[in-house]
C-alpha cells in the first residue's frame, strides 16, 4: 500500500527528486515533472474496471426502459 501521508509542496508521493538548479549540463533548463492530480487516480486499472461494469449497468437499465417497457 503506498504511503498517503502529506508530502512538501503538495505533490502525491513519489521516488525523491534530485535537487538541483534545474539546469541541463548544456546549458538548457530541465523540464520539471508535472504534479499528479486527481486523473491519476482515475487511471489505476481497478476503478477503470469498477466504473465500466458500473456504466455497463446503467447502459443496460436505459436499454432495458427504452426498448421493453
């Protein structure tokens, strides 16, 4: 299970990253890593897996009420 506690300028948890100037040896600024929201979570397999079993049920009520009854 991964660690949940609050981290430092509030990013999710995560390997360390290296402090630096953000410069590149050849002189370019680095690229620094985006902070991971609330999509992330949305992407983990599970959920996909629970809310597409979720809209199946619910596609299959709106199928069920507009075509049988």
């Amino acid at each position: 299970m991964r660690d949940t506690t609050e981290t430092p300028e509030d990013r999710a948890p995560g390997p360390p990253r290296e402090e630096g100037s953000g410069v590149l040896p050849g002189g370019l600024p680095a690229e620094l890593p985006e902070p991971r929201g609330c999509l992330f979570a949305l992407s983990q397999p599970p959920l996909m897996l629970f809310l597409a079993v979720i809209g199946a049920l619910v596609l299959l009520a709106a199928v069920h009420d507009l075509f049988l009854l």
